[in-house]
C-alpha cells in the first residue's frame, strides 16, 4: 500500500528501493558527479557574468564554492545515515515535516525540467556555431528526444552516458588549462603577445565595475554550480553508496579548484575580460582567438556535450524524483510504474513533455530563453540548497542527543557554517530580485508556492476522506 501524505514516519515507503537496479558503480558516480559541477552555467554563463563583474567574477566563484562544499557535506552526512533514491525530499519529510518533504520533492523536480529546459537551449545555441541557419527550436527539440530515449533504456546506459559526457568535459579542460598555460609561458600563438596573469588587474583593475558588481553575480555564478547534489538522487541505485558517495563528495572542493577557478584564471589571462560578450561562451571566444586550427569548433563541442550532459542528469533525476512523490501519494499512482529494464519510465515521458516547453520558449523568445529559464532553476535550487542544510542541522542534534545513530561521514564544523551558508543562500534570493535580469523567477515562484500549498491540502483532504469514508472525524464514535 502506498504511504500517503498525512502520514507522518520518516522510513522508506515499501516497494520504494524495490524495482530500481543498483547498477551505478564507483566510477559512474565519480564522473557523474564531476559532469554535475560542469555546465552550461559556467561554459555560456560566465560570458555574461565575465562582461559584469570583470576579473572579480573569480572571487565569486571561489566563494561560492566554499558555500556548495558547505552543503555537500551536509548532503554526505544524511546520505550515509540512510541513503534511499527520494534523498533531499525524505530527508525534508523526516526531519522538516510533512509538508517540507513535499515541497522539496516538487521543487527539486521542477528544478531539473527548468533546467532541462536550459541545456537543451543551450545546446541549440552552440549548434548554431557551426549552422547558424538552423532554427533554434529544432536542434533543442532533436537533443530532447534523443536524450529522452537514452534515458528509458537502462540506468546502466545513462551511467555510461554520462561517465563519457563527463569524461569529454574533464579531458577537455584540463587540455584547455594546459595549452593557456603554454600560451602564458611560452607565448606562442596569436595571443601570446597579449595573454597575461596581468590582465586580472590591469584592465580597469580586479574589479572594474565595482564590488557591487561583483556581488550581483552571485546568482549566476550559483546556477553554474546547481547539478552537484545530483549524486544524492544517484544512492538508491549505487552499488556501494556509503563507500561511493563520500568519496565522490570529497572530491568537490579539488573539482571547484581546478576547473572553475582555475579554468576562469586561465581563460581572463589569455584575453581581456572587456572583450568577452554576453551570450557567448568565453571558453570558445577565447580559444579562437589563440589561433590554433578548429580550436574554436573543438571547444564548442566540449560545451555542447557539457549542455547534454546536464539535460541527461535532469533527465534521470526528474523521474527519480517523480516516482518518489507517487510512491509517497503525493503524485498520481501511475507514475510509480516501472517499465521491463527497472527505469521510471511514466515518470520520466511526463518530465520530458514539461521540457518541451523549453522549445517553445526558444521558438518565441530565442534571444531571451535562457536568461528566463535559469534565473527559475536558480530558485528552485536555492531551495533545494537550503532543505538539505536545514535537515542536517535537525539531523545532527538528534544523533547527538542519542536519538538516532550517529552517520560514518561527518559533516565538518558546527552548526555556524550551515547557518552561514543559509545566510548566503538568502543572499542570493534577494540578490535574483533585485537584478532586473533575473526578477522574472519572482513572478514565477509565488505562483509555484500556492501550487504547493493548495495541492498539499487537496491531499490531506482526500487522505482523510480516505480514512473517514462515513465523514466522521477521527476518533468520533
């Protein structure tokens, strides 16, 4: 029988790990979770945040960082004490409350289809580097269901998916990382006479436009990030989760390090930062000012494999988190079934038709879709974020009150850093605000709160109808 939404224990629904194959291994979840910290926030949005922000962008990255660790840590701890496929969503009904469970699941689901929605516009916008003739809205359409169709085969063929998506990001950057550096040093080709370390500084200085400026890119900067807790979703079909998953996530801050630290100093040293243009990835507009053969068709195809990537993870965890819900009651029933190779498949067609609607943006508004579309998975993220925080604050005072046992992963720092990357979470809401690029998401969130709170009461009405079907209340005699 399926848990419904009043009912108020925290362990897992039955039948709810039963069906899923656990055919994830450790070098699946390693490259998963590296493919989730690189994307098209950083390979398409830092151009606009670059030509905000200057140099400085850096240091919001580096900052952001320290924040996102922060919050995998906090993910790591609860994923050992009790690592199931619904992740944040159970960990916000057990420690949170009902409703809290509820919200995040929703949320997180909307999250990955807003997303979706992203890299599939994403993908369209670099094809149009080789075929600018070409529609926007058919080349994202094209990635959508080819992608759609990768997913219903087996998890084993998303993992290998993935494992090369992400493999083709990793070589790729490190090779980019490694030919600017040549370029710094040796000054070989057509841009050594001008790559410098000193154009961090010396073009309007480290922060050209301001600290101000600066700040304001947070909210881009943590789209770039959003993707890394995907390994939480992953633990109901990993083969060895207390052994994988810590190790995936203490890779995190090394994986921040090099490939958006490092990627971005390499990337501002080879070319000014004023040269850069919003709308276009500073990784190619770089590259092909070095003036190296196809460089810049090369780097493309690293970000367009970055963008698909991402789609296929959102892919994967749209119906994951679908089928959770369903299993909860919180979902329809039919969107629980799995199909002949153990995938949510229900689940899985009705989030790709909700992307869908991410063509239909690029067909209206293609030179606007991708700003809407991120600043609304920005949100959604945040609030992500600050559940998995909020439930390991409550998580960690009742191991150490006794009350639950104490997780093989410990989450660094007291409860003051969670608190501290909370504060910062809020930030950035406010920041999403106040920036009239991004206000848009203030429209669309308000609405998507009193989905969830008039949906949540229509399921506790029929809960209790359900359970009263004489219309008596609960114990009346």
């Amino acid at each position: 029988m399926t848990q419904q939404v009043t009912d108020e224990t925290a362990g897992p629904v039955p039948g709810e790990e039963e069906g899923y194959q656990r055919g994830l291994g450790s070098r699946q979840i390693q490259m998963i979770a590296i493919g989730g910290a690189i994307g098209t926030g950083l390979f398409l949005g830092a151009g606009t945040a670059i030509s905000k922000a200057g140099p400085s962008l850096v240091l919001s990255y580096a900052v952001a960082g320290v924040v996102i660790f922060v919050i995998m840590r906090a993910l790591g701890e609860l994923l050992t004490y009790r690592p199931v496929a619904g992740s944040f969503a159970e960990y916000a009904r057990e420690f949170l409350g009902p409703f809290a469970g509820f919200a995040t699941g929703w949320t997180y689901w909307l999250f990955w289809v807003v997303t979706g929605m992203a890299e599939t516009t994403a993908a369209a916008v670099y094809v149009r580097f080789w075929a600018p003739g070409v529609p926007q809205w058919t080349t994202a359409l094209a990635f959508l269901l080819l992608l759609y169709a990768a997913n219903l085969i087996s998890v084993k063929l998303f993992g290998e998916i993935e494992f090369w998506f992400s493999m083709v990001k990793v070589t790729a950057i490190l090779g980019m990382i490694l030919i600017g550096v040549g370029v710094l040093t040796l000054g070989f080709s057509d841009a050594g006479d001008t790559a410098s370390v000193a154009n961090l500084w010396q073009d309007g200085g480290f922060f050209p436009e301001g600290v101000g400026a600066t700040v304001m890119t947070l909210q881009i900067v943590m789209f770039a990030y959003v993707g890394v807790e995907l390994v939480g979703v992953t633990a109901g079909e990993s083969e060895d989760p207390e052994r994988t998953l810590p190790r995936a996530i203490n890779t995190l801050p090394l994986r921040i390090a090099l490939f958006y630290v490092g990627a971005l100093v390499v990337i501002l040293s080879l070319v000014p930062w004023s040269e850069f243009q919003p709308g276009v990835s500073p990784f190619v507009a770089a590259f092909g000012k070095v003036g190296i053969p196809a460089a810049a068709g090369i780097v493309n195809f690293v970000v367009l494999t970055a963008a698909l990537s991402s789609c296929n993870s959102g892919m994967y965890s749209t119906g994951r988190m679908l089928r959770d819900l369903a299993l909860r009651g919180q979902a329809p029933g039919r969107l629980t079934r799995l199909n002949a190779r153990r995938t949510p498949a229900t689940a899985i067609t009705v989030s790709c038709l909700l992307m869908g609607a991410g063509v239909v943006l690029n067909y209206c508004v293609p030179e606007r879709a991708f700003q809407y579309i991120t600043s609304v998975a920005t949100v959604c993220g945040l609030w992500t974020w600050g559940a998995i925080l909020a439930s390991q604050i409550r998580y960690r005072a009742a191991w150490t009150s006794g009350r639950l046992p104490a997780p093989g992963f410990r989450a660094p720092g007291g409860n003051w850093s969670r608190a501290l990357a909370l504060a910062f979470l809020a930030l950035v809401a406010v920041l999403i605000g106040v920036d009239p690029d991004t206000r848009i998401s203030l429209y669309v969130f308000p609405g998507w709160a009193l989905f969830l709170v008039v949906g949540y009461a229509v399921l506790r009405r029929r809960d209790r109808a359900a359970a009263h079907p004489d219309g008596r209340p609960a114990g009346g005699g």
